[in-house]
C-alpha cells in the first residue's frame, strides 16, 4: 500500500501531552484509512506509528474477501488428494463457520488480530443450531483452521503476514478420558446381555472385548471372524460411510476371541439370518443390510436421538456419561497389565508405544496386588 499521511491522536483529553499515555494512530492510506491503538509515551507512540507505516506500506493490495479464499483454499485442499476424507468434512465445517463471522466480507488484506479476536470470540457465544456457549476444543479447532488459511495466503503472497500469529490458541477443555475397572467390564456385559441383541449391541460388545475403535467395529465382516480370531483390517469413515482403510497401517492385526464373544458373535449371527440380513456385507449392519455409520451408533449410544427422549442405550445399562472410546480405554487398561509394552502396542493397533501415556489409566487395586505379591 502507498502511505499517503499519518498522525497520531490524544485520547486523554484531559492531560498534557507529556503526561498523556493513551493513543490512537491514524494512517490514510491508497486502500482507505487505518487507525491502531497505543500505550506508552508520546515518544514509544512516534515509534509506533512508523513501524504502523512500515507494516502497511508492505501490504499486498488484495480485493479477494476471506469467504472468497477460504472456499478456494477448501477446495484446492479437497481436490490435492493429500488428506482424508474425514478432514475433508472437518475443513467444510471450519469454513462454514468462519464465514459466519463479520470476516465473511472483509478483504484479505484488511484482516487484523483484532478482526480474527473477535471472530473466535463471536463463534464462542454464538453456536449454530443450539443455545449456550462452544466448548474451548471447538474454538480451538477454528482458530487451526484459520491460521491455516491465512498462512496459506501469506505463502500465496495475498498478505504480507499471517494476522493469527499474534493470537494465542484458545485452551483445549475436553473432558479427560476415564477407565472402568476389570469387575465393572463384566458387570457391563451383563447389562448389556439383557438388552436385546442387534447391531449396536454387538458392536459395543466388540470394542468392550477387544478394544477396537467404533470405526473398526463397525467394519468387521463375517469373513474376518473365524477359527476363534478377529481379523482387523478395514474401518468405516465418517465422512462418506465407505468401509476403506485403519487409521494406520498398525491398525491391521489379528486378535484372539474371548469366549463370551465368540458366543455373542453366534447369537447375533442367527439373528441377523432370521431377519434375512445372512448376506449383509458387515457384521453389524444397519437394518437394511448396509454399513452403519460410527456417528449412528454414537447417538444410539448417548441417546441423542430426539426419539429417545435424550435417553441412550448407555443410561439404560448405568453408564451415564462414559463415552464409546472409554470402552477402548478400559479394555487397553486392563490388557496393558498382562501384555509386554510390545505386545500391547500390537493389539491396541498403534504406529508407536507412546499412546500408552493416554489410554492405560491408573488401577490401585492392580498395584496393590502386585506389591502384595512381590
């Protein structure tokens, strides 16, 4: 941008300019007038407004408003073929959102770390389709999306600098994961033993017995379960609900049947012929014969079903509040006290040990006992 004037305004009318500690500095500029404040001296607000100028005078000039490259930048990202289609859904989302914001139509060239503030701030207290406030691991995922857009258009040199990097990163305030105990795994089994069997059972059943992930769950097909092994190898993505690929190449691997799921196996096995689903193309299959869905099975799980009345399969059976993946975390749990760290790195279908620090919580009466009998 070309500099046309500068000057800088006395906001504490009632002082004297050497007494004076609060300013505003103006710029007019070739693309309009920019104003910025400051604290500090008279002197510390002449620095100010030069290094003010400096940063403008560097500004590419750049009609493209944020709506505009944000939807160009989702695109290109979508069409490189370098991510998931599970990002791809979660860029879509990012960008929606963002372009409710007042960033929406302001140029790219004109977006400050005020403007980026204030539209993190606004998505907080505003969420879409509810009331209430977002939590700080949503805020958090915007505020990722849009340091990426922005540096992506400093590196395409539609700005001269990335406005995000004076921002800090909203705090992440997810609900930590908890774990239940070995006896309490049983007790839950026998619970779900007296709901009737059918697909969202049986997958629970899965991911309580051998730890997998609901994606995994989900996917397993008769053919991989046999002679008393689990063969895990496909997972059904979110995005698109296609059976492809694990998470990882890790996640492929070979798990042993415990006998109460081998029988649960069986049972649902002759239900799902008697309701002429023999042929369906995974194990728990949606009532159609087709792939369920892992977010289906979520709301059947936490009941948010507006059917159900808010009340899921997980308050019927006394686990209120526990998520799916604690079930994942309970079984690692409880294997990582009979497995070497090798070992459980192979059945819980890591790329490397250090999930352990996440997944294996603390169990006092495991400690307890090997101390007694050591």
């Amino acid at each position: 941008m070309k500099i046309i004037s500068s000057t800088i305004q006395q906001l504490e009318k009632d002082k004297r300019p050497s007494r004076c500690r609060k300013w505003r500095l103006w710029v007019t500029t070739d693309c309009g007038r920019k104003s910025r404040r400051h604290s500090g001296t008279y002197t510390s607000a002449q620095d100010a407004l030069k290094a003010f100028e400096n940063e403008l005078s560097t500004l590419i000039p750049n009609a493209d408003s944020f709506k505009s490259y944000a939807r160009s930048w989702q695109v290109w990202r979508e069409k490189s073929g370098d991510i998931s289609a599970n990002t791809v859904s979660k860029d879509k989302r990012n960008v929606k959102a963002l372009c409710r914001t007042e960033l929406s139509t302001k140029r790219m060239d004109a977006i400050t770390p005020e403007d980026c503030r204030n539209a993190l701030l606004w998505l907080k207290e505003h969420p879409a389709n509810r009331e209430g406030e977002l939590s700080g691991t949503t805020i958090r995922a915007f505020y990722v999306a849009l340091n990426t857009i922005m540096q992506q258009a400093e590196d395409d040199g539609k700005i001269a600098a990335n406005p995000m990097r004076r921002i800090k990163p909203p705090k992440e305030d997810t609900r930590e994961k908890t774990a239940i105990s070995p006896l309490e795994i049983q007790l839950l089994l026998n619970r779900l033993d007296e709901l009737p069997t059918d697909a969202h059972v049986m997958a629970v059943y899965l991911i309580v017995c051998l730890g997998l992930r609901r994606a995994e769950a989900l996917a397993l097909q008769d053919v991989d379960i046999h002679d008393g092994f689990a063969h895990v190898h496909l997972a059904v993505k979110e995005a698109n609900g296609r059976i492809d690929e694990p998470k990882s190449k890790a996640g492929i691997r070979t798990l042993p049947m415990p006998p109460r799921l081998q029988a649960k196996v069986d049972e649902w096995r002759a239900i799902r012929k008697s309701r002429g689903l023999a042929d369906a193309q995974t194990l728990c299959c949606n009532v159609d014969g087709g792939v369920m869905r892992p977010q289906n099975l979520y709301k059947w799980w936490v009941g948010c079903d507006d059917r159900k009345n808010g009340v899921g399969a997980r308050d019927v059976i006394g686990c209120s509040g526990m998520g799916l993946h604690e079930l994942r975390h309970s079984n690692l749990s409880m294997m990582a006290r009979h497995m070497s760290p090798f070992d459980l790195q192979r059945y819980a279908g890591w790329s490397s040990i250090e999930p352990a620090r996440v997944y294996i919580h603390d169990d006092l009466d495991a400690v307890s006992s090997a101390v007694a009998n050591a």
